[in-house]
C-alpha cells in the first residue's frame, strides 16, 4: 500500500472544535478533534504513520484508532507516538489486529492556533515489515552487541504485541485473555443465573441498612434520565430511597418527569433548587434530604446494575464497620455497547493520591459525610474526588472496601468525562486543586504536579536536609564491562549526592576485573567488599547491609544503567517517610521495552512484573505505567528501603530462598509489618537481566528453583491467590492486564 494523505485520501473528515483559516488550523476548545475515515476498512497488518504538527496552542499530539466495521463495533484505542520535538514531527509503528474504519488526531491540550503537515499511513508488506524489524534489531545490536541474542524472546514477544495503548483504551483486545463480551458471558453478573442466589444472600442479612442514592439533576436527555432512575427502581436490594435534587433545569419537562417518577415510587424524593448552583450545591441539595446510614452517588443519565447496591449490603454484611465501599466500573456507550472496564484494586492511598480511582461506584457512611461537611463548591468536576480524600483522611484503610464487580455503568455522551479525560479541563484542575489541599491538611513535605503524559497527579516529596546517606548495594562476579556500565551511569548522572556504593566481589577471577576494582578504589564513595562463599543472593546483600554506614539501603544489580539521573532523589524521598516499606523503580529492557513496573503476586504460579514488554512510551492499564502506586512487592534489581525496616524484617532470606524470590518474600515481610510498598515510574534505568548470574539451565538450579518456589507459595498461599493490588477478574497467566480468560 502506498503512503497515503489522510487528509486528501478520505471519504470524510470530521472537525470537532476545530476550524480551518488561512491554511491553518484554530483549536476552539480543551479537546480539539480531528477524524479521518477512509474510503474503506484499513485492514490488519503492520502500518507506519507520521505528521508534523506545530503552532501557539498546547500540542500534545494523540492519535486513536477506531477497529470494527460493523454496527455497535466500534472499539478506541490510542497509539503509541514517538516524538522529534527539533522538527515537531511524530511517528509511529503499530500492528492493527482487526478491520479500522476512523483514526482521530488530537491535536492539542487546548485552544490556540496549529499547523499540521501531511499526515502519512502506510500499510507495510511483508519485505518492509521484516526490514522494519531488521532495523530495529540492528539498533539495539549496536547498542548493546552481547544482550541480542540473550534477549531474543522478550524481543520477539515485543514485535508481535499490538502497540494499542492509552487511557481512552477500552479492553476488548487483550493481548493475553479474551474479549470484553466474552468476560461478561462467563464472569459477570447474569440475572437468571445470579439473582436468587443474591435474593438468599440478602434475606440472611441480620442488618438491612437504607442506602440513599443521590442524584444532581441538570437538563439531561429524558430518555437517559428516566434509564438512570429505573436503574434504581430495578435494584434487587429493597431497602433504598432515591433523592433527586433538581439543579434549576430550564427545561419543564425535566420537573414533570421527576414529579411522575416520584408519584411511583414513595421512595422517590425530589427537591427542586430555585438558582443553579452546580454539581456540588445540588448534590448538597440532595444529600439533605437523605435519611439512610449509606450514600450511593448515581449521575443522572448513568446507569446502576440491578445488583449494586445488594453487593453493597451483602459487603457491609461481612464487614460492618466499613467506612467507605467503592466498586468496579464500565462505559455504556450510544449504542447500548458495555467497553472499557476498570477493574481496580483495593485500597492504594498512593493510587487514589495519583487519580480518583474509586470514581463509580463509591458508597460513603452518611455520618463521615456531615463531619468532613459535604460536598464543597469550587471543586465542580472533581468534587466526588474532594469528598473521597477528606474523608479518606479520618477513616482506617482497613475500613475501605473494594467490591471487585461491575455495579456501574458510566454512560459515555458527548461532554462526559467517560468519554475522553479532556472533556473537562476544569475537572483535572479542581482534582488538582483538591490533591494539594489534601497535602497542605495533613502537613506532607511534599508538593503537586501533573503525573507527565497521562492526565493523572504526581505527589512530589521532598527529601530531609541533611539528606540522608544512602548505601548502594552492588553484588558482582566479573562482568567488568557490564558493572562500568552501571557504576559510570551513577556516578555520571545521579544528582543526588549523599551516598557510598558498595561492590561486593562474590569470586571474580578475571584480570581485567580485578583492575577495574583498583581504579574505583580511589573513589572515596566506593568501597569492594570480598564475600568469598558460594553464591547467595540474599546472603550477599545481607553480608554487605551489616557493614552499610547510610541510614537508606538501596539494592541494585550490577546490570542496572541510570536512565533519569534524579532517580535517587526520588525513591529516598518515598523511603524514608515512615509509613513506607520498600520502594521500587520502572526498569527498561535494552530494546525499550518494561522488565519492571511493580510486581504481581500469583503470575506464573508465584509472581511477574507489571506490564512486561510493553513499550516505553505507553501509559498502561489506566495509566498505571505513569503514575505512583502502591504494589504487593517490587524487584530487589533496583528497591531502596530503610535500613532500621531492613533489619526488622531480618534481611533477604538466604536461608530458604537463596536465588529466586528473595525480593519478592522481603517486601511480602515488609508489608506484613504495616509499611506500604511502591513503585514510582519516576526512576527510570535499564536492567540487562542479571546476565552475570546466568539462566536456570543445570538440574541443580532447576530443583533449588523448585524448592523456592514450593516456599514461596507455602508461605504466602493466600498473597498468592489473591493480590489486594491486582484485580481478581484480570489475567493470572499474563502480566500484561488482560482479561481473565
């Protein structure tokens, strides 16, 4: 296929909130659009597109894909752009699995004027699409001539990944699992399947408490006003009332409507406001009318499951002193088409400080809402997102509860934030607002800041004066090329000052070694420790943490090489606050691609890391590749942690877990003790691998692989089963967030 024009070569362009003057592009709003839809399908297949774009306005550049091709179809996805800011110019590579038949641009972040050059799509055949990974190879080859070959499967695994990502990404293809609609035949909630066995479960309830539902109204579409309260109406759980405030719609039959619905229904409550004072006055309105122990929140054109709130009371049933109970979610598109599920974790204080993941639906103690004092006006668009920190602020974590099943679906219409995170600029704004209100209430030495490329939050600490020393622990065995690498790009980049590094020699033998360790003796920061035993991981790094002098360990692999030179900085500052445990770094393979991103318990029989193989550029699941959260476990590759939490737990346990797991059991001990683990995409390095150590490939490795293993999974059985930072209803046999199959 021949490179193509999208804008010469269509069947139409759509211009959303874009207008053409003079040759040149005006971007009229927060969100400007541009859709391109071929003459016919693109099909599958490998495509290289590029476009240069530049102007006065934001440009933060997307391009989405829309696959399908027949009725209700239509799925989104973004694709991964790779930048040349010197010439304003983008690219990008990725495979298209199924038929397309739109790609939108998004120009910009907000209005201004922009110009954008040919925007070329070609469909490679087969001999450009083997030469593309010709190049590719080659690129990394030259990089890094001794890892290609090593790295064959992750590079292969790479180049056959669909390059889908992004946060406007619905999960219909999964690189691993099966599709959406096929999750919900095996998995989701079925009422001729489902109903009676909550009917029992709700009859056998010694406490069946009134949930009240409020709902904000303001001139919504009557046909989704009525779906989203006979939503309410349907719940299988009785014990509910609806409490309607009308923000002052202008439209009479918004009022006539509400009026039928409550002549139905004595549960209905309406209250209808005399001037519009937005979301969080009306939901104020609501809530005044409320009389129940529980509040649900239901938008007025979004749709309660039948079985929400019965989940709701079945939950408080096990566990009655829960404070707050948030669920799983979906988008319910124009055409009746459920897409996009976000399966969430429980609890994560540092995720819900990134982006306000509880979102739908989330259900509050009536009580907690009146001492925190309601919804604040101001914080219009995040206001949900104000409510859920303060009162986060005076609940236990343990008294949050996460129902891991879809009990809402947001409906995804023209202006929603469902439908794309820059509908509302304003929103972000006031999240962001709320987020450093949340700081400042709780004293945090720390500041806020827009998480980059997603449109989530960055909570930046600072680091204590003076900062504190911190002992890099760096086991080696010849490799001398391999560990300059990695000693070069610390002492290069790192800007963080305050540390030593310890390089403790576990029987190198190589001359050229040996020379490399008398040139780094002269550097006051570096001391060579000789452990001269057979090999042990955990007992290397324990041997080398009793003669540490910092008040911060920081284990790193002699395969490691500094990408972000504030990295130090950024994981003592996350180390040393005292609620937290081990800190972990988002590791690059050489080609680009995760080798780290956090750790998933029960992948694979014991754990894998978040997101391997996929490309640097892309946000991941939710974002969760660009913003810090709170993971089970990261790799000891590169993981920084107190000294004095180091020695509570008694260090890596070289007893039973010699080679494999160490890591992974360390951080399990850390958070059994009370302190929280973290991953932070804002240490970037490369990993090579652990190359000196070798592969599992003697029968000896095998079976002290098989023995930590069967500890592993002994010990920690029920971590194992069920990670409370992962979702039970995503893939437990792949790592990168697909369906469960």
């Amino acid at each position: 296929m021949r490179a193509v024009d999208l804008r010469q070569d269509c069947a139409a362009c759509e211009y959303i909130d874009v207008e053409i003057a003079d040759g040149a592009y005006l971007a009229r709003g927060d969100d400007p659009e541009i859709k391109f839809h071929p003459h016919s399908p693109l099909q599958p297949g490998w495509y290289h597109c590029a476009f240069e774009i530049s102007g006065n306005s934001v440009l933060a550049p997307q391009l989405s894909i829309g696959t399908g091709t027949g009725e209700g179809a239509l799925a989104t996805y973004r694709v991964s752009l790779k930048s040349d800011r010197r010439r304003n110019r983008f690219t990008a590579d990725f495979y298209l699995p199924e038929p397309a038949n739109e790609l939108c641009l998004y120009p910009a972040d907000g209005a201004g004027k922009f110009e954008l050059g040919h925007l070329h799509l070609k469909r490679r055949n087969k001999a450009e699409t083997l030469l593309f990974f010709a190049r590719h190879a080659l690129q990394i080859l030259w990089r890094d001539p001794m890892r290609l070959v090593r790295r064959f499967r992750q590079y292969w695994h790479y180049l056959r990944r669909p390059h889908f990502v992004g946060v406007r990404t619905p999960s219909r293809l999964s690189p691993g699992g099966g599709s959406y609609p096929d999750w919900i035949k095996r998995y989701d909630y079925q009422p001729e399947r489902d109903r009676e066995r909550l009917e029992t479960q709700i009859n056998a309830l010694e406490s069946r408490p009134v949930i009240s539902v409020l709902m904000p109204v303001y001139n919504p579409p009557t046909d989704l006003l009525d779906a989203a309260i006979r939503s309410v109406l349907e719940q299988v759980y009785p014990h509910w009332e609806l409490c309607i405030a009308d923000d002052a719609s202008p439209d009479p039959e918004i009022g006539r409507r509400l009026e039928t619905w409550a002549e139905r229904d004595p549960r209905i409550k309406i209250v209808r406001r005399e001037m519009n004072g937005h979301i969080s006055a009306a939901t104020n309105s609501a809530f005044a009318l409320a009389t129940g122990e529980w509040i649900a929140l239901l938008d007025h054109d979004d749709i309660l499951r039948e079985n929400a709130l019965g989940e709701v009371a079945v939950e408080l049933g096990r566990h009655p002193d829960a404070d707050i109970i948030y669920s799983d979610e979906d988008k319910l598109g124009a055409d009746g088409v459920r897409y996009d599920p976000y399966f969430k974790p429980d609890y994560s204080r540092e995720l819900l400080r990134s982006q306000n993941y509880f979102n739908h639906l989330t259900v509050h103690r009536a009580d907690k809402i009146r001492r925190v004092g309601g919804w604040r006006e101001g914080f219009e668009g995040s206001q949900d997102y104000d409510l859920n920190l303060r009162i986060a602020e005076i609940v236990e974590p343990r008294k949050i509860r996460h129902i891991p099943k879809v009990l809402y679906h947001w409906r995804a219409v023209e202006g929603s934030t469902a439908m794309a995170g820059g509908e509302k600029n304003y929103a972000y704004l006031a999240g962001q607002r709320a987020l450093e209100e949340h700081v400042t209430r709780l004293g945090l030495p720390a500041k806020v800041e827009p998480a980059p490329g997603v449109p989530f939050y960055r909570l930046q600490f600072s680091v204590p004066e003076p900062h504190p020393l911190v002992s890099l622990i760096i086991p080696t065995r010849d490799h001398a090329k391999l560990l300059r690498g990695c000693i070069d790009s610390i002492l290069t980049k790192t800007t963080y000052d305050a540390y030593e590094i310890l390089i403790v020699d576990n029987g190198s033998v190589e001359p050229e070694t040996h020379r490399y360790f008398d040139e780094l003796r002269v550097d006051p920061r570096i001391r060579i420790l000789s452990y001269d035993k057979p090999f042990n991981y955990a007992a290397i790094n324990n041997f080398a943490a009793a003669q540490a002098h910092g008040s911060v360990l920081a284990l790193v692999n002699n395969d490691i090489e500094v990408i972000s030179p504030d990295w130090l900085r950024e994981m003592v500052s996350w180390a040393v606050q005292p609620e937290i445990g081990c800190v972990g770094a988002k590791l690059y393979y050489a080609d680009d691609t995760i080798q780290h991103a956090g750790v998933i318990l029960g992948i694979g029989g014991v754990a894998g890391h978040s997101h391997k193989y996929f490309p640097r550029e892309e946000p991941g699941y939710f974002g969760r590749l660009k913003i810090l959260q709170n993971v089970s476990a990261v790799t000891a590759a590169c993981l920084v942690v107190r000294k004095e939490v180091y020695e509570a737990v008694g260090g890596l346990n070289e007893t039973h877990l010699a080679v494999a797991f160490n890591d992974v059991d360390f951080c399990l001990s850390v958070q059994k003790l009370g302190f929280a683990n973290v991953f932070t995409p804002y240490a970037e390095m490369y990993h090579l691998e652990s190359i000196s150590r070798g592969h599992e490939d003697n029968s000896e490795k095998q079976a002290r692989f098989f023995d930590e293993t069967l500890y592993m999974r002994k010990k920690w059985q029920r971590l194992l089963a069920r990670d409370p930072f992962y979702s039970p209803n995503l893939s437990g046999e792949h790592e990168d967030f697909s369906l469960r199959s």
